[in-house]
C-alpha cells in the first residue's frame, strides 16, 4: 500500500500537502480571510467549465496517501456532475490525470474493491476484486429483478457487504438481500429484509464488522422517524438508530436524516434533517429553501447534537475533517462560502468559522444536485470542493486549512 511519504520543509518539518499542490496550481488569496484557494485545473487538457467534480459525499476521495484525488470527469457535451460521468484520478503533485480501474468501493488502503456489471443475460454480477493482481475472489450473481442498490468496503480493507433490492422505490412493496463478499469465499447471504429498500451502505471506520446504511420503507408511508440503521457483517445486528427524545423529528418521510458520513473515530454519524412537512416533488421544490437542520447523532445512545441552519448555510451533503471534530460544507445560492462547524460545540447552538469565499452560484431552478462535496485532505491541510455552479468559473478548488481551526 502506498503511504504518505514525509517531504521536508522549513526547519526539517514535513510539508504539507497542500503547500506541495501550491507549487502546481494558481489561485488567489481570500481578502477575507487571508486563506489561500487554488483553482484546480488538470494539466494538458483543455480548460472548459464543469470538467471536473469531486465525487459523492461517501466516497473515499484521496489515493496515494492524499496526493492523488477521485474526480467525475465530464463527457464531451456534458459536465462532470452528469450521473454518466467517468471517474479518473487526478495527481495534485503533477496536475496530470490517469483513468481509474472500473472498480468501486476502494482507495489505496484496500487491498480489495468491488465491481458491479451488467451480464448481458439478464442478470447481474457483483464481484470482490484483489486491487494488486486483479484476480477476482468472490462475486454474487442476481436475477435482473434484483437490482444492486448500495455497498461498501468494511475497515478491514478485505470484504465488502453489497445490497441488492428489488420493486419500484417508494411506489412498491420491496425486498432487501444484503451479501457478504469475502476473498477466496462464496458470496454469504447475511440479512433479507421485506418491506424495506437497503442503500446507502457506508462502512464504519473503526470497526471491521459493522456498517450503515439507510432502511426505507415501502410503499413509502406519510413518516418514520429514521431509516439510518446499524448491521453487522455477521447478520447479528440489524436496527433503525433509536433517537433520543430530544432529539429533532422530521417533519415527514422526505425530511429524515438520510445523507450521512461517519466521523473517522466511529462515534457519530453526521447528516441533515427537515423539520417541516416538505411537498415533493413539486414543480417549484427547491431544497435550499427548507427548514434544514445539522445532525451529530451519537449512533450509540441516539443524542443527537442537533442546531439548526442559518439561512443560506445548507448547501447539501457535507464531509468530516480527520479529527472528528469539524463539519465543513458550502452555503446554499447567495452565500457562496465554505465553512466549518465545530462538532465538539454544535450542541450549544449553531457555530460556523468561514474558510473562504468562492465563486458565485448562478445557476436557476430546483438546484437539486449543486452540492461543494467537500473532502478535507487526509493530512487536513485543506479542504477540496466544488464552486461556480454553472458559470464560468464552474470547477474544483482546493482551500488551505485555517490555521484558526488547529
């Protein structure tokens, strides 16, 4: 596995990652601030705007211990945040591009990533893949009707649990089979679920055996309280997070914690909840416009150090920084900032510390999908993002770590 490799900088110290990926990329310096962002711009490849995207907010981002970063890469006519985009690497220390295996699930931590095709007769095949020789170890092959609706690769770096479900989402009554895939094993049924649709899965990253992921019921009634649960990868444990009593409802099945990333320590899951009954779809639904609030939910007690959005703040999902502490997301159109929230203190009321400003939002209608996708650098130097949804200047920018955050 490749590890971060210590560069020395002033008085012998190790540099940082983002002042190595300084020397490569131009920027600016934020007159508020004095926080220095970098446009990231891949080198020997015509500049057009909306090239590149950072990917899903459960994603693992960086490789090469942070020097290289998973982007969405636009198909020609398109933007990198179309759904068909293609997925490549870019090298922070060369700004050059490589294609990435067609594997998912994986950084270069895992000696094992997961693949999911199509057969062509039909049904679909979900295999365990060894990232060195590129040898297959395992795989699960499902009727067409069973469609693949969520994995993950468990902390071990070894096996991954994958969902598959069948039935029209929200409409119909469906089936959940979530498979263990472990090398040179056959694929094990762990947890079949009725009634309920499984996706979402993420991993948690301290423990080898247990993963979350989101258990919708179906047909989709008028409101649950939660659908994020807790399994295990031997099927032993399997629950919806019960809440505290404190902690903030929604305000129907639209407006449940759903987006979610763990904090690196495991101890608690981080998502956004609406606490007002949303109509949706309509053809006016914008989701910048409803009552978000930020969650901190204590998966294993069910407090949730819960505060509600300013407005403008929500700007979709949000990431973790590597010391479990702070949450940082960008703000919806009008406040085009990128900010941190202290963890630690959310319980208090909300909290913001502004990183930076970046280039305006222009873009009109539902803005469903507009999201920064933030992913803090694994040395927590910086913090890379989307910005300038769909303008000129609509791309990927990397801002440095303030040193006011610690």
């Amino acid at each position: 596995m490749n590890e971060l490799k210590a560069v020395s900088g002033v008085g012998g110290q190790r540099e940082s990652l983002f002042a190595q990926f300084a020397r490569v990329f131009d920027g600016w310096t934020d007159a508020d601030t004095g926080v220095r962002v970098l446009r990231i711009r891949p080198k020997g490849e015509d500049w057009r705007p909306g090239l590149i995207a950072t990917p899903y907010q459960q994603s693992r981002a960086f490789f090469d211990g942070g020097r290289k970063v998973m982007l969405r890469h636009a198909k020609e006519g398109k933007r990198a945040i179309d759904h068909d985009s293609n997925v490549i690497l870019l090298d922070l220390t060369t700004g050059l591009m490589e294609s990435l295996p067609p594997v998912i699930g994986y950084d270069d931590r895992a000696e094992y990533g997961v693949r999911h095709d199509p057969t062509g007769d039909g049904q679909h095949r979900t295999a365990l893949l060894n990232l060195r020789t590129g040898e297959e170890s395992s795989s699960v092959t499902t009727e067409d009707d069973w469609q693949i609706s969520g994995g993950t690769l468990l902390a071990d770096g070894r096996r991954v649990v994958v969902a598959h479900s069948r039935g029209v989402f929200y409409d119909e009554y469906c089936q959940t089979r979530f498979y263990l895939l472990s090398p040179g094993e056959e694929p094990r049924l762990i947890l079949e679920m009725d009634g309920f649709r499984g996706n979402h899965l993420m991993a948690c990253p301290t423990d080898p055996e247990l993963f979350a992921y989101n258990a919708w019921p179906t047909p989709k009634p008028d409101y649950v309280d939660g659908v994020t649960s807790i399994a295990s990868a031997d099927g032993r444990v399997n629950y919806v997070i019960p809440l505290d009593d404190r902690a903030p409802r929604p305000g129907d099945f639209w407006g449940v914690r759903d987006h979610y990333v763990w904090t690196p320590d495991g101890n608690r899951i981080v998502s956004y909840l609406d606490t007002a009954r949303i109509v949706y779809p309509s053809p006016d639904f914008n989701h910048f416009t409803l009552d978000w609030w930020l969650s901190s939910l204590d998966w294993r007690t069910g407090v949730d150090d819960c505060a509600q959005y300013p407005p403008g703040r929500w700007g979709g999902h949000m990431q973790t920084a590597p010391d479990s502490r702070w949450i940082v997301n960008g703000g919806g159109p009008g406040f085009d900032k990128l900010y941190a929230v202290d963890l630690w203190a959310l319980k208090d009321g909300w909290n913001e510390q502004i990183i930076c400003s970046y280039p305006e939002t222009n873009a009109e209608g539902a803005l469903i999908h507009y999201y920064p996708y933030p992913f803090v650098l694994p040395d927590q130097s910086g913090v890379i993002f989307n910005a300038g949804w769909l303008g000129p200047e609509h791309g990927v920018y990397l801002a440095e770590w303030p040193a006011w955050l610690g």
